[in-house]
DNA sequence: GTTCCTGCAAAAGCTTTGCAGAAGA
DNA sequence: TCTTCTGCAAAGCTTTTGCAGGAAC
C-alpha cells in the first residue's frame, strides 16, 4: 500500500488543527508513527525514540497515543495477543498478520460493499478487517 | 442468528473426538459457552458457574479454553479492551460489539465474497470481521 | 499566570506459570 | 498405575492512575 511522509511542518499542522497542544514528545510520537508504518507497539514507539528522547517515558507514549486516537489522527489496532498497536493510517483497509514473523501487512479491501445481515436499527461506527496466517516472504523462507 | 443447543451427551462426544480427556469443569465450559452465546470473558463463565462449582478456579477455565481453542471447538475474540471473549460458534461470522451495553452481536457476512488487493502469496488462516457502534437496543434508549 | 503535559512510582487488570495433590483412563 | 488435570499462589505483562515538577500558551 502506498503512502506519503509528512513533513514536520505538516505534523504540526495536523496537531494544531486539531486543537492538541505542541509538545517535543508528541511531535516526536507522531513522526515515528508516520516514519515507520509498521503497526508499531508502545514498546517498539518506546525503543524506537529512546536513543533520541532519552527522558521519554511510556506513560507519555500512552498518553500521547490516547489523544491521538480521540482526535482521530490515529487508529488503534487490537488483532490478537494482549498488545494494542497504532496506525497512522486511517483509511479503511484491512490488516493481515503473520504468525510467523509477527509483521502486521495493511491489504486493500471494498468495506463498504460488504452484504451483512443482522444490524437492522444498528449504529456502526467502525469497522475492522482482521486476516491471520503466514505472509508471502515466512511461506518462501519454508 | 439461530442456533441449537447441544446435549450433554453430544458435548462429551465432542471432547471425546477432540482427543480431549473428560472431566467435570470442562464438560461445565463448554455447557456453559453452548448455553450463553453471549461471547463471555473468563470473568462471566467464572460468576456464571461459581454457585454450581464453588471450588472451580480461574486458571482451569483458561487452561480449558485454550485446550478448546486449540481442538479448535473454540474461537477466541480479541475485539477492544485487553480482555478476550470466547465464541463457541465456530462458522464464519461477523462480531458487533456495542459501545454503550458492551454486548457482543453476530452478523451474517458472506466474507468468501470479499474482494481483496495486497495479499498475494499470503497464506491466509482466519479472516475475522470487527465492527462496533450502538446496537438497536441502546439506539431506543436513547 | 494559568492551564495542561511529562514522567516517576505505584496500582490495576488480564493471563500464564510452577507445583503438589487429585482425578481420569 | 500412569498420565493428565485442578487450583492455589506467585509472577509476568500491558495499561492506567496519582501526583509533583515543568513546559506550553
């Protein structure tokens, strides 16, 4: 899937608009996230930005994260084990993960013409696409 | 969704076929999942069979979800907040969950139809379909 | 100057593990 | 009899909370 990195100057906009306060930490979170779309967990937001950000703490990582989410510039993925990860990207699209190397795969997929049947009177809200198995460089390296 | 329930028996032979040794607090779970297909937590299936086995405990009711889930007469959903929810339904079927009550819905989804782009070489195990919103019934409340 | 954020320590909540006694086959 | 399960206590993890000092506006 494609996408493009925002400049820093655009993450502040992004921030701005959406009436969260500049902070280094947020700014900080914000660029991992969009530097690295790899579906990252708080740990991997946490050792990623440790070497830069030394003081940085995970209470911060979380806190940063759950504002983020509120304001709707970040996605928060709960596909198995007990370990939230976050996604930049808000567009609908689906998830793949790999069982073997743990990889979190983004897919296209046309939600919308979905047939369901069963939520007559139902409010949605969101809607996820969760698929798990082995991912096409796991099932070469076999 | 329409369902039936099982016998006892036919629960015994279940585990029976699934090479899985009988014993009372599992023969219980698994009653209990057949009975309530409310898509419980562990916390549910403990309040729900505490009167009747007192002396039941946390860590049998994991230990037999996990040997249910791996026989595969179990699925495990992992749908928001840090806490699973165990589904004896095992036909493909989509999941609701409800912001306001928290209850979990079935829904009919053909997911054999979706058309999909970006997984080509993936090997793909399980396709899980997650939407959440209000469902009708806290809709009325309203 | 006021409000809100950061980060430490502690707590909370879900799940797993180690192990001795008990139950299933 | 031999294997496997149960249930207690403890530990392991992720995430949240309380709060004092500090940064943003």
């Amino acid at each position: 899937m494609n996408y493009m990195r925002t400049s820093m100057e655009n993450l502040t906009t992004k921030l701005k608009n959406s009436n969260i306060r500049l902070s280094h930490q947020r700014l900080k979170v914000l660029e991992y996230l969009d530097n690295n779309r790899i579906h990252p967990t708080v740990d991997q937001i946490y050792n990623g930005l440790h070497d830069e950000i030394p003081t940085l703490s995970k209470t911060t990582i979380y806190n940063t994260l759950n504002t983020l989410i509120e304001a709707g510039l970040v996605k928060i993925i709960t596909i198995e084990d007990n370990e939230a990860r976050y996604d930049i990207n808000t567009d609908l699209h689906g998830h793949f993960k790999c069982k073997a190397c743990g990889n979190i795969y983004d897919f296209e997929i046309d939600m919308d013409s979905f047939k369901i049947k069963g939520l007559d009177g139902f409010k949605v809200f969101t809607r996820d696409v969760y698929y798990s198995g082995i991912c096409s460089k796991c099932v070469e390296d076999d």
